[in-house]
C-alpha cells in the first residue's frame, strides 16, 4: 500500500467520526510531504487539528514512511473548493473571478449541488431621462465555470 492509499484511508475513517468536519484537500509529496486541510460546518479549531494530526500520525510507521505531515484549516482567504463550503458561506460576500469576464463581488444568497447565486447592487442609468438609479443584479453560476471564489472579510 502507497503512503498516499494509507493517508486516504486514515483521514476517511478520522472524519467519520467528526461529520461537522469535511476534507477540502490533501497532497503527499514524491518525498512524503503531508498537507491535509481541512473545514468544518462550524468552522474548525485548533484541537481539531491536533486531533487529527495525531490519528495520522499514530497509525503511520516511521520506519515503513519517512514522511513530515501538516494538518491545517481552510482560510478565510482560500479558494472554496467543495460545495460545503459555499453553504456554510451563505450570506457572506464573496469575490468570483470567471476565466475571460470581469471579476464578480456579491453576497452568496443560495448554494446547491450544481450551482450558487451571488446578489449584488450596482449603478445603473435611468432607463428614462438623467441619472442613475440603484438596481439589485443576481445571478447563478455553476461550480464548474469558477476559476476561483474566495471570502472577503
């Protein structure tokens, strides 16, 4: 068994038994570098962490593996990855950035399976006569089209 079947197996049966935590991410260096990074439904603490990190580590033998492991939380500033993450950040702002069009800043109002709604406000000119008026613009993205969606604080 690879180091990278063995870690998957250990990270998959540590979070069973935390459902409020998920899996955003994990690499394994061709010289066993370790990074698991991890989010949870209630944000995650650092005891959490350490919780993990430790199962990993205990169930891993130095003499099979010479291997360095980091386990950390998704930052604030990190891409959403999952869509777990995006229903967690319903209600935050978010800054989408699409490949080819100009980078969108909303509020996160809906998040689903395929798909999430920022809503927006912006200036618009009046449809009759001078001025601009205040308008709410919305719109649905698929996860697939993102290039990359990030938290603002």
């Amino acid at each position: 068994m690879t180091l990278k079947d063995r870690v998957t197996e250990l990270v998959v049966t540590a979070l069973e038994t935390r459902k409020d935590l998920f899996l955003i991410e994990y690499t394994v260096t061709p010289d066993q570098k370790i990074k698991v990074f991890i989010d949870g439904d209630k944000g995650v603490q650092l005891q959490d962490c350490i919780d993990l990190s430790r199962h990993i580590e205990h169930q891993l033998d130095r003499e099979e593996y010479d291997f360095s492991l980091e386990v950390a939380s998704a930052g604030v500033g990190s891409n959403l990855k999952k869509v777990r993450q995006y229903q967690n950040n319903i209600g935050r702002k978010l800054r989408v950035e699409i490949e080819g069009v100009k980078p969108l800043e909303g509020t996160l109002v809906k998040a689903d399976e395929n798909t999430f709604t920022l809503m927006w406000k912006q200036r618009e000119p009046k449809p009759i006569g001078k001025g601009k008026i205040t308008v709410t613009k919305e719109e649905t993205l698929s996860y697939d089209a993102i290039a990359s969606a990030i938290v603002l604080v």
